[in-house]
C-alpha cells in the first residue's frame, strides 16, 4: 500500500513529440513529489503537488495530482534532447518529508 | 550556497569488509537522508536524520547504520559487505520548513563496488 508506481517504464520519443508518464497509489497520498535524473547524475527535484486535481506548469512540463490524490502525471509538451533522463514520482511516508518512496522511474530516450 | 557534498565518490570493497559513507547538507539544512540505488530496486530509503536522531529507518538489514553530528554532518556505515551492497549512495538534504517542505537536495552520491 504505500508503494507507486509508475509506468510506462522506458518510452523513446522523436524529438518533437510528447510525452507523459503516469504515477499510480493504491492509497491517497498527502503530497506527491516529482524528480528528474540525468545519465550519470542524482535525482534534482521538479515540483510537488499537495491540493486535489492541482496543476503546474514549468514552461513544457505540465504536472498534475489526481482528484482523490491516489494518481499523478507528468506531461511533456514538444520533447528536446535535453529532457533525456530518469523521471521518478515520490510519495512521504511515516509522517516525515524526509522519508520519501519512490516510484521505479520512467526513463526516457529522445531521437534527435 | 553549496550543494549537498559527499565523499568519497568512488569505492571498491571487498565482501566482508565495512565501509563509511560522508555526506555535508547544505548549510542550514538539518534533515538528511540517505538512499539505495540499483538498477533492480531503484531508489530505496535507507534512514532520515533530523538534529541527530534518527527519525526514520527504512527496510534494510541492521548491518546499514548511520549518524548525525550536531553540525548535520552525516555517516553511514555498512559492515560485513555483500555483493548485492553494491549500489549507488545518495545523501539528500532538506529545510523541513518553507514553501516546499521535504524537497530533496540530492549529493551525487557515492558509488559503492563490492567484489
């Protein structure tokens, strides 16, 4: 019950083309974090979404938290080859914002 | 300010040995955690410090410890090292307070061999 998860777990995309992947909790969550990774770096954080059917954009990335807060997705609008990397969805847990699970991540090639 | 530092970057060990991990938040920052990353598992919570106590303990065997210095300074120890130990240590950071409570200031981690 307390995992995510996340899918699809590896999508390869023309650049140019969108992209979305999706974070799904058996239980409804308090808050939902998202990070990106690059090849051969640590996760940086992105955002959090804490409100029911919230959404934010930062420039082509539109994230948005389920109505019952048990799902939550990431969008990418027009894909460049900078956007190559790991995206991971993480969930607090055991009362802490330093305990975070995280979801399996979806990696995400772009063909230039 | 400077990032989340940690130290060394690279280890080889050998099964059975132990071996300690050194992670500097960001200054100000009093919360640290440490995680697992494989390439099977993922990234996984090991333990969350907070004003050196433990608050946190993830799902790992007692051979994984850690501690905090009153400077935030954090360590993490693994004995008796096991192949499946070898992974990729990442310390993060966070204020605990502010506009985004609990985001995560990852170091780049520590990658860890055990041959």
């Amino acid at each position: 019950g307390q995992q995510v998860m996340q899918i699809p777990q590896y999508q390869h995309v023309q650049e140019g083309e969108d992209f979305t992947t999706y974070c799904n909790s058996s239980t409804t969550l308090s808050n939902i974090q998202w990070y990106k990774q690059r090849p051969g770096g640590h996760p940086v954080f992105l955002i959090q979404l804490v409100k029911s059917g919230e959404v934010k954009k930062q420039k082509r990335l539109t994230f948005q938290f389920g109505e019952a807060k048990k799902n939550s997705s990431l969008h990418i609008t027009a894909t460049q080859t900078t956007d190559v990397g790991t995206y991971f969805c993480a969930r607090s847990y055991g009362g802490s914002q330093g305990n975070l699970i995280f979801g399996k991540g979806t990696k995400l090639s772009v063909k230039p | 300010k400077a990032g989340v530092t940690q130290t060394p970057r690279y280890l080889i060990k050998t099964r059975g040995q132990q071996v300690t991990l050194s992670c500097s938040p960001i200054s100000g920052h009093r919360s640290v955690s440490w995680y697992q990353q494989t390439p099977g598992q993922g990234l996984q919570f090991l333990f969350e410090y907070f004003s050196e106590t433990q608050r946190n303990k993830g799902n790992f065997p007692g051979r994984f410890s850690g501690r905090q210095f009153s400077n935030s300074r954090s360590e993490m120890n693994v004995s008796t090292l096991e192949l499946g130990d070898s992974a990729l240590y990442l310390c993060a950071s966070s204020e605990l307070q502010g506009p985004v409570r609990g985001e995560q200031y990852f170091g780049p981690g520590t990658r860890l061999t055990v041959t």
